[in-house]
C-alpha cells in the first residue's frame, strides 16, 4: 500500500511539473494582422406616399427609374386645395381690414358728427326748458292747466336724457374702441393666419416631393385614384449613403473600432474603399444571411459599414470586408 501511495504522489508532482513549465513556455497567441467580414450591402426601403387625401391626377415616375431629392413624381388634384387657400385669405384679409379699423379709431367725421347731435340736444333742452318756465307763470295765473306744465316737464326731463346719451356717445367716440375688444379681433385674425398657413402646406402636400436619392422599386397606384392619407404610392430604395451590414466575432470585436479604413470586395471583383460606422453594443445570434467559413452559430456583433461606391454595389448583394489591423492595437 504505501509503494502505490508514493507512486501515485510522484505521478501528481511530475503532471503538474509539467503543467508549470507548459504554462511558463507557452507561446502568447498570434495578433491578427487582418480581418475579413462577410456581410451585404444594406437594404434600405421608403414607402412614399401623400400627407392629404385626394384624387390621384398625375404620376411621372415608373418603376426602375432613378430620382433624385426634391424630384416631384406624382400629384393630386388641386382644385380644392387652392380653392381652400383663396377662402382662407378673404376670410384673414375681412378679419385684418376690421382690426385696421379698430386700431385707427374713430373718424373725424363720426367725431364731428356726434359734437352736432350733442348741441342740438341741448339746444332742445334748452327750449325744453324756456317752454317748462311759461308753463309754470301761466300756471300760478291760473291761465293754463296744470297738465300743459306736467307735459313741459316731462319734456324737459326727455331732452335731458337724450343730451346725456349724446354726451356720452361723443365720449366714447373720442376714446375709440377699447383694447379687449382689440385683443379679441386680433386674436381672430392670428387664428385666421394659422388657418391659411395649414391651407398652404395642404396644397404644397397635394404635390409628392423624393425624400433622398433613390430608385423606384414599385409604382403602386395609377392615376384616378382616389387616395387616403398616408396611402403608398411608390416604393423607393435609397441609394446615398450607401451602407454595408455585416457581422465581427466576439473575439475579434476588440480589434476594430469606428472610424477605421476598410476595403469592400464583390465576388465581380469590384473594390471600394469604405469605414467603420457603427458598432453594436449588443451581442446576437449570427443571422442566416452571414455567409461566414464556419457554418456555426455564434455571439456577434453588427458592424456598419460606410462605403465610397457608385452604382457598382447594389442593395442586398454579398460582399467581404477587409480590415488591416495594425501590428499592436492595445
């Protein structure tokens, strides 16, 4: 027993001498000088469609063509909408004209005009009056009944009232209209403004405008339509910038970083220069889209590519991407 015991502690001390001297001896593992991605250009889609609601009247883009930003490829009937804009100008115009009238206050000739009624009141209180002192002599006489001084009175206290309402009438004239009233009118008119703004934008919306540079993939609708808001019309795949998706190993992420050059190949030989965009910071399963040596399912990375190309590079092609890796990247 105890031969089998020193046997079995002198083969445990030689496997981990030798264990030690693996680990002293042991070759650091080779930095990669350079790396090959496998991806494929970025298919990047826009439905296009109208902001408003109308008939569709002309179309001038069919699939396959090429536009460019600003381009317009299709539009509505715009009678309504213009019909819109001209009603919501009157409508701000009448609005405006009455506070221009308000704000100017009252005219000279309204002005002079109630000075005039204010002194034939009181020119009519005046004989209103004259006539309520001969009533009231004849009266104590005895000559006239007391009804005819009654009637004289009560026509003095008329001309009186009337006189007072004329006053007050050329007061308010001469102080013009008052500021909430001002406000309010103006308020209307500001809402007016916003009105005809929103008629505006609806008629330039009548008109389909391209977003981005681009080709026409699918023409959707023809002319005679009648379309909702928000209904597609087109289908456009956007050409500028033009972008690769493709994927970096768990192991490899600390070697790439954003900004750095990289070359583009198609397998028709085409070559490209490019950078590194985007990185993810999330990690995912390898999509079946990666075509990669290892046909194993791994943690990756995306990775965006930014790519210097012409119409050589297609949307969903395959593509590799080569990355020089400088001799120490700590």
């Amino acid at each position: 027993m105890a031969h089998k015991s020193r046997w079995g502690v002198g083969l445990v001390l030689a496997v981990s001498g030798l264990m030690a001297l693996w680990w002293i001896n042991r070759s650091e593992p080779e930095h990669p000088m350079h790396l090959e991605l496998y991806g494929n250009v970025d298919i990047r889609q826009v439905d296009l469609s109208f902001r408003v609601a109308g008939r569709l009247e002309h179309v001038s883009a069919d699939e396959g063509d090429s536009v460019d930003r600003g381009d317009t490829i299709a539009s509505l009937e715009q009678d309504d909408f213009e019909d819109a804009v001209a009603l919501a100008e009157a409508e701000l115009n009448a609005q405006q004209a009455l506070l221009d009238a308000l704000e100017a206050g009252s005219r000279p000739e309204e002005i002079g005009q109630a000075e005039a009624h204010v002194e034939q009141s009181r020119a009519a209180l005046v004989f209103a009056q004259a006539t309520l002192g001969r009533q009231e002599t004849l009266a104590e006489r005895n000559v006239a009944s007391h009804q005819l001084h009654d009637e004289a009175q009560m026509q003095v206290d008329l001309a009186s009232a009337r006189l007072r309402a004329a006053q007050q009438t050329l007061t308010l004239l001469r102080q013009g209209p008052r500021e909430e009233d001002k406000r309010a009118v103006r308020a209307h008119r500001d809402a007016l403004s916003v009105s005809l703004q929103l008629a505006r934008r609806r008629l330039e919306d009548a008109s389909l405008t391209v977003p981005n540079q681009g080709i026409i993939l699918t023409r959707i609708r023809e002319p005679g339509a009648v379309i909702a808001a928000g209904e597609p019309i087109f289908t456009l795949s956007l050409s500028a910038p033009i972008w690769v998706r493709t994927y970096v190993d768990e192991p490899d992420l600390g070697h790439i970083q954003p900004g750095m050059e990289v070359v583009v190949t198609t397998d028709s030989g085409g070559r490209y220069q490019g950078r590194i965009g985007f990185i993810s910071p999330v990690a995912e399963f390898t999509p079946r889209t990666v075509q990669t040596r290892e046909l194993r399912t791994s943690l990756v990375y995306r990775v965006r590519v930014v790519v210097n190309a012409d119409d050589g590079l297609r949307q969903g092609m395959p593509v590799t991407v080569h990355v020089d890796l400088p001799a120490d990247d700590e």
